[in-house]
C-alpha cells in the first residue's frame, strides 16, 4: 500500500454509519485510475471473504478513498485482484 493511506489496516464507515475495521490487500492501477482493495479485518478462516473495491479520486485537493458504483467496473477490478491474489500463492513456495 502506499505510503500515503498508511499502514494495511483501515477503519471505513458503512452507509449506515458503522465503523468497520478492514485489511489492504492490493492495490491496482486501471486505465490512469488507482483502486484500493480491502477484506475485513475480523475475518475468520471458514467466512468467505467480502471484498470491498475502492478507488483514489482527488477532491479540493485531497485524495479520498469512494466507493466502486458501477458494477461492471468493480466486477473487472475484483477480477484483477483475485487472479493476483492466485498467482501469489501460486508462486509461494510452500
């Protein structure tokens, strides 16, 4: 993750206004766009993992982290992410 959004950790607020801790795990770069990929921090073994999908946009000068609302576009990134997170373990060599 870059250095600027800090460590792997985050806390990010639901629509409803819950605060949920969440995990970076990767970060990828699409046609000049940064997205930001998180799983929940609390995550057990046997749950099967939500992945959340956000992107970098620059507002008043600042980035912020929005959410992903076109299907197709968050489908394509999720894509990415999961078949690098595959060839990760892939190349692990345990």
């Amino acid at each position: 993750m870059s250095e600027e959004f800090g460590n792997n950790y985050v806390v990010l607020t639901d629509e409803d206004g819950n605060e949920v801790e969440f995990e970076h795990i990767d970060t990828v770069e699409v046609d000049g766009q940064t997205y930001l990929a998180f799983i929940p921090a609390e995550l057990s073994v046997e749950d099967e993992a939500e992945v959340v999908i956000l992107k970098i946009e620059e507002e008043n000068g600042e980035e912020i982290l929005v959410s992903v609302d076109d299907e197709d576009e968050a489908d394509k990134i999720f894509d990415i992410v999961m078949q690098r997170v595959e060839d990760m373990y892939e190349e692990d060599p345990q």
